[in-house]
C-alpha cells in the first residue's frame, strides 16, 4: 500500500491518497540455445541463456486512508487515454531481489505516477 499525493488524468487533485495492488502476475520465459554440429559431432555450441520477464498489474485507489477505513469503494487507476486499467512493463535488473508487489509498487512510483506527483 502507497500513500501518495498526484493529479489524476482528469485534473483532481488527491492529496494523500492510497493506492494498492489489486492484481499482479509476471511471466518468465528463458530462451537458451544448443547445437552439435553436423560435421564432426562433437563440436558443440552453447548460446548464453536470455531470460525476459514481463509483468502486468492494476492498481485501485481511494482519494484518502478514511475513506478507505470507512468502506468505499475503491477507483480503478487509469493510465492513458485509452481507459487502459492494466499496466505492463519489461522486468529489468533495477527489480531484482523484489517481491512481485514491491516490483509494481515501484514500477508504479517511478514510472506512471511519476509525471501525476504534485511537486
């Protein structure tokens, strides 16, 4: 759970809102290459193992912690012009050694709410 001040796509202005992780899933696919070759059988070629992961998650808020203690519902955050509510992005080395959780809640921070924080 994050508690952050931001701007949302409509203007509003939501100081102290608090914003969780309703949902999240990444996928892991590794891609590793071998061959022997045809001429002599016994030379063989191992490609170094490219690994690529990809997460998807979406986030809910409410416009403060009481309305959250209080029961609302909570919005869903939308993140362009599309009413797009799902948000995805290219697992990189800056998200090694996190939670799946703390991977969106950063991803989240640094990258979508980023140009929304008020200053």
């Amino acid at each position: 759970m994050i508690t952050v001040s931001f701007t949302d796509p409509q203007r509003a202005l939501h100081i102290n809102s608090v914003l969780c992780i309703l949902r999240a899933n990444e996928n892991t696919n590794t891609r590793e290459n071998y061959s022997l070759s045809a001429s002599d059988y016994e030379t063989e070629t191992v490609g170094t193992p490219i690994k690529r992961s990809n997460v998807n998650y979406r986030v809910c808020y409410w416009i403060n912690l009481e309305a959250k203690q209080a029961g609302a519902e909570p919005y869903l955050l939308n993140t362009d012009t599309e009413m797009n509510q799902d948000i995805s992005f290219e697992n990189d080395a800056s998200y090694d050694d996190l939670t799946l959780v703390e991977k969106c809640e950063k991803h989240l921070l640094d990258v979508i709410l980023a140009p929304m924080i008020e200053a």
